[in-house]
C-alpha cells in the first residue's frame, strides 16, 4: 500500500554535515539542488495494492536506481550506500540517523515495473521534468544508433547444452514437486546432471561422447515420456523452464520407429528462433558484420541541438535477430507519444527503407537524414551500364521509357517474396534485341526487365539519394558521430552492453535506467555550464599558447 506522503524538505543536519563533508558538492548534491527530487510518488501509484502494508517511497526508490546505475553498484552495494553516504541522504532527503533498507527492496521494485510493463518509466518521468525546466524540447535534431548487448548466459556447444537442459529441467522440477522427481529419476541421473555441465567434464572421444550424447537425448525423452503419461501434475507442464526444454528437444531431436537421432543442420530451425540457453530464452544469437554474440540488442535517440544538452529520448531493447529497419516506426511512435519527435532524425543506412521515407513525413513531420541502401544490380555496380534509375518513369499513363528512346506499356504490379507490393516492367524483345547498346542495359534473352517501387516509395528515395549530395545534407549526417561517443559512454562506464539480468523486460529495464543516468550526468553538467562540444584543453597546451 503506497501512503500519499508529500516530498519535504532536506533535514536541517544533512544539509549542515553534507556541505560540511563535500565542500564544493558531488554528483549527487548537485542532482537535488540543480534537478529537485526527478519523481513523485503519483508516478507510481498504479504499480501499488489498495491495501497491505505501507511501502517505502516510490520516488526514493527511483531515483536510487538511478544513482545505482550512475555508479554501476549491485543491490548490496546501494543499500550500503543509501545507510553510509551523507550526499545519497541529501539526494535522498533523509536524516543523517536513518537506517535505510533491505536490498532486496530494491529488486521488489524493479519487479513491480516489470510486471506492469513500466519499464521505461524511470525515463519518461525524467524527460517529463526535463521538459519542464527547458532542457529538451520537440521539433529539433535527434540522432540513434544501435549496439549488441551480451546476455548473462554461458555460450554451450551442442552436446553441452542438451546435458545442462535436462539438468535445468530436473532443478525446476525439483523445486516444485521434489517426490515425484524421485519416483522418476533414473538413479545415474544423479551422476549425470548433479553438477553444471561443462565441456571438460564431457568424455573425451568422438565414440564416447557421441554414446554421451545418446544417453542424454534418451534421458531427456524418458523425462518428456513421464511428464506426459497419467498422474503426473499439470502444474508441472506449465512450468516455463519445462516448456523451453520441449521446445529445446523438439528443435534437436527427432525419434522416429523408436530410435533417437540428432537433427542435422538443413533440419534445425533458424539461428534466431533457437534456444541458446535454458536460462534466458528470449536471447537469441546473432551476427553484425563481423561480430557474433547471444543476447540483445538496444536503440538508443537522443537530442543533438548545439543550444540544448544532449539527453536520451527514448531506448529501445529488442531480440538480437531484429534488424534495425524495423525499429524506426515503433521509435518514432514512442517520441511521438511523450511529445517528443524531432523535425530531423539523423540515422545510418540500417534505419531507412524507401516506405519509410515516403511515411515518416506525413504520419508524424518527421524528416529522416541518412544514406539510403545502394543499387546493388549489375548495370549499378558496373558504373557504364543502364540501372533503373536511368529509364524515365510516366507515372500518370503508366509508361517506361528506356535511355535509347524506347517505351513500353508492359507495366505489371506484383508483390514479392516479402508480401510488398512491386511494379514489373518489361520492355520488349525485338526492340532490345535491335539496340546498338544491349550489353550495357540487360544480359537476359528476352526483353530487359525493371523494378520499381510503388510511385510514393519510389519518389522519396529518388529524393533522399538526391538531397543526400548536397553540402547542407553532409553538415547534419556529420552530427550522427555524436552518438558512438553514448554508446560508449554506456558500455565502458555504466555496463550497458552486459546484461545483468535475463529476460527480455528486465534487460529493458536495465537500458532504461541506464540512460537515466547518462541523462542525470548530462543535464547537471550544463546546468554547471559544461556545454556539449566544449573543448578541454591540458595545461601543457596553456603553457605552449601562453609561451
């Protein structure tokens, strides 16, 4: 139960030891007095009973994630910090005599987001305030980029990983109805699955490990067998450790006329839809260029107006396997409800696609600044050939016209493989069989053959590959460096590329609060007047200037 209590003032003492303690103030104290308390309790209201016992201050708890994340502390840690240190009482408001709590409040807390779907609440409220005191502001500049977020999971071959399934399986089992795992475990399970499975516990040899294999593939059937067979508890099914373990069973093996065999790699499903662990199974592996990793992947935006701090907009966790294109609408679809959207989104190749150049405009005023995906056709690539761009295009009569001069009516609407609505031309074969320059245009036997995009589609790329030779489009892609320097502030200061905990929501949660605090750092360095893109200059350069 959450007790209305307003937010006081900072106790008398705190503020006499604390400024006493830290003469010229710390992170922390500049965040109360320069940002006030960032939430309310009316923030989080809804995530609590009517009824049950009172609950510490939501507000507390926030912005104590927050500096949690700021100094990239465990549970235990922060909780040390909250008893011991006079500037998190200021920050906090406390009297200097208060006990603090329990750390595992602060994972209570943390689950009660995740359960309502609060996820980015810690950010929203934050950009809600600083709305309000005039540090961002909509319709400027924003820019967003994307990196790999490594999952709290071991990496297991095969082998290794069908063992620790069935061992994950039995020590789920085991905790919720431990009789009947004994009435059904075979006694050398307790040998086979008693310990974490690891490759140097394997037996050595091909022979030996591939009989290994075969005995856990029976063991993780005969498990299937009884949990399916009469009297066993349907809360055992629903268990989700035991529902990736089918899934899991059902990806690798396949027992046909009673004999079990591995499934072999043309039969197992794609990399992304996987099961790479037991543990979390909405991590999933993928590559980006030459990299290659199991987990997630997150999309940070942020502001990059030269008058304004650079803070984050918004953040978005999904699967590794998604790529970044089809991140681009839901991003602009968050801003757009926190009032947020900026008049030019600076991203790279990843996050443009002909329809959203020709949507993003009139669904939300949003101008998206970045290069577009080149040709990749023969005629493109070989710099003397005929590409598509070079025919003209009667849209009104819906007519082709070809660099030679010939035109053709053979205008076909199609829909490709991924269900998007295409236009074929198809140009005659005489009348390219008797062109002087064929071999620059088509190496087919028949006629030369076009596709285009839709007209709405195909005019916005024509326009974005022509804006983007323009010196004023060089100036504004230039601003989308800015955001590797986020990046890495947040993977090697904050650990926004490990994952500290599992699970697609609570990963969500960790790059949320994360980027709150990349934010509380920002904007209490402009209000001290450290502005983005000021130079540093080191003493030994005074020195050769002053000389």
């Amino acid at each position: 139960m959450l007790r209305p209590e307003p937010i006081g003032a900072i106790p008398e003492e705190t503020v006499r030891v604390a400024r006493a303690a830290f003469r010229k103030g710390s992170l922390a104290m500049r965040l109360r007095d320069e940002l006030g308390t960032l939430y309310t309790n009316a923030d989080f209201a809804d995530l609590y009973p009517n009824l049950g016992q009172p609950a510490l201050s939501p507000w507390r708890l926030a912005l104590v994630t927050v500096l949690q994340f700021l100094e990239n502390l465990t549970d235990r840690q922060v909780a040390d910090q909250v008893r011991g240190r006079v500037d998190w009482k200021y920050a906090l408001g406390l009297d200097l005599t208060d006990p603090g709590f329990d750390r595992s409040v602060l994972s209570e807390f943390r689950t009660r987001l995740t359960q309502n779907q609060a996820e980015a609440r810690l950010l929203d409220r934050m950009l809600e305030h600083f709305q309000t005191k005039g540090l961002i502001r909509a319709r400027g500049h924003q820019r967003t980029d994307s990196t790999h977020v490594l999952a709290a999971v071991r990496r297991l071959q095969r082998l290794e990983s069908a063992a620790e399934m069935v061992r994950a399986a039995l020590n789920a089992l085991s905790g919720a109805d431990p009789e009947w795992v004994r009435r059904v475990a075979q006694p050398e399970w307790f040998e086979r699955y008693g310990h974490r499975v690891e490759d140097y516990r394997l037996p050595k040899g091909k022979a030996t490990r591939e009989a290994y294999g075969l005995a856990v593939a029976t063991d993780g059937f005969t498990l299937l067998d009884a949990l399916n067979g009469e009297g066993t508890p349907e809360g055992l099914r629903r268990l989700p450790m035991i529902k990736v373990f089918e899934q899991w069973w059902a990806q690798n093996f396949i027992r046909e006329e009673g004999r079990i065999r591995w499934r072999r790699g043309d039969e197992l499903a794609p990399s992304g839809e996987r099961f790479n662990s037991p543990y979390d199974a909405e991590a999933a592996y993928s590559t980006r260029r030459e990299h290659e990793w199991i987990g997630y992947k997150v999309h940070i935006s942020e502001t990059c107006d030269a008058e304004l701090p650079h803070l984050i907009t918004h953040v978005h966790t999904t699967n590794s396997t998604i790529q970044d294109v089809t991140s681009t609408a839901p991003i602009h679809a968050a801003l757009a409800q926190r009032n947020l959207l900026p008049e030019k989104h600076i991203v790279d190749a990843g996050y443009i696609d002909a329809e959203l150049l020709a949507s993003s405009v009139p669904e939300h005023g949003v101008n998206l600044i970045g290069p577009t995906r080149e040709n990749r056709s023969w005629q493109a690539r070989a710099g003397t050939g005929y590409a598509a761009s070079h025919f003209q295009i009667d849209w009104d009569h819906c007519q082709v016209t070809c660099p030679q001069g010939a035109t053709t009516r053979g205008w076909y609407p199609t829909v490709n493989r991924f269900g998007t609505l295409e236009i074929l031309i198809q140009f005659d074969r005489e009348v390219c069989a008797a062109c002087a320059v064929r071999s620059l245009c088509t190496k087919a036997k028949g006629g030369r053959r076009v596709v285009i995009q839709p007209r709405e589609k195909h005019e916005a790329l024509r326009l974005a590959r022509e804006y983007a030779t323009s010196q004023e489009w060089q100036a504004l892609y230039h601003r989308r460096a800015g955001i590797e320097g986020t990046l890495s502030q947040g993977t090697r200061a904050l650990g926004l590329r490990r994952t500290r905990y599992r699970g697609l929501r609570k990963t969500a949660l960790q790059h949320a609060a994360t980027c709150a605090a990349i934010n509380v750092l920002r904007a209490v360095s402009w209000l001290n007047g450290d502005k983005p893109g000021r130079t540093r200059v080191s003493r030994f350069s005074q020195l050769a200037v002053s000389a």
